[in-house]
C-alpha cells in the first residue's frame, strides 16, 4: 500500500480542514437564472391582420425588451409594421434583464378598432390600429382593474 510522504499529507489534512471550516453560504453557487421567461401572449387576429407581442426585440436592434406589437399579415406572414406601446427606463446600476417589461395580455378594444395591452406591472394601454397611437387605459398608464 503506498503512502504519502508527512508533509504532503500534513497539507492534505489542512486543507480538507480549511474546507470543513468555510462556510456554505461562501461557497460558489451555480448560476441562477435572473428572471423567468416571459408568458406567451394570444395574438389578436381582426380581418386579414394578426397582431403579435413581440420578444427579443433587442436583438432587433431596439432600445429594450418587450413592449412592442407587430402586425403580421395572415396570408403571407409579412411582417407589416412595428409599434413600441410603451418605453422601459432602465437603471444603470441595474442589470437589464431584471428591468425588462413585457407586455402579458392583449386583446381586441370592444370597438373593434383597437388592442388593448396589459404590461407585467398591470398598466393597460390602447393601441388604435389605423393611426397606430397608443394611450392609456387607466390615467398615466397606472395599474388598472383586473382585465
């Protein structure tokens, strides 16, 4: 049976002992996800137009994370335009991807004209479809009642 010479088992033993003495909290932990992904949203489909929430809209080249709608037409699947519904300030000091808003319900206005959107803070916002304007629903786009 082979051994180790005294020194390096000396070694051996302090470091296992320095091991046992540091605490868990201080060790590395593995990388946790920082935010889960973003629900799927029903796209809203009025006459040959589908209107979709819109994700990875950085990698598009955009200024943030969701909040975005795109019309989709139905027979060719051309994207047909791109409307930011509302704008996300970010804090420098903050990881982005902990900031990102996206937007969690979209269904058609009840004049058939518009989309109303709900965001994941709640804010609800109208998009009308033929000028492309977007409002709020509730005053400064400030949580609504459930919808």
């Amino acid at each position: 049976m082979h051994t180790l010479p005294p020194l390096l088992r000396a070694v051996r033993l302090g470091l296992c002992a320095l091991l046992i003495t540091i605490p868990l909290a201080t060790r590395a932990a593995p990388p946790a996800a920082k935010r889960v992904a973003p629900a799927a949203v029903a796209p809203v489909t009025m006459g040959k137009i589908r209107y979709e929430a819109v994700h990875a809209t950085r990698a598009r080249g955009l200024p943030q994370e969701g909040g975005y709608v795109a019309a989709i037409d139905t027979r060719t699947g051309a994207e047909l335009w791109l409307q930011r519904i509302y704008e996300t300030p970010y804090d420098p000091a903050l990881e982005e991807d902990v900031q990102d808003v996206y937007i969690r319900r979209m269904r058609r206005g009840s004049d058939g004209k518009a989309i109303d959107i709900i965001d994941e803070r709640g804010r609800c916002y109208r998009l009308t479809l033929a000028s492309r304007e977007v409002q709020p629903c509730c005053a400064a786009g400030a949580a609504c009642p459930a919808r």
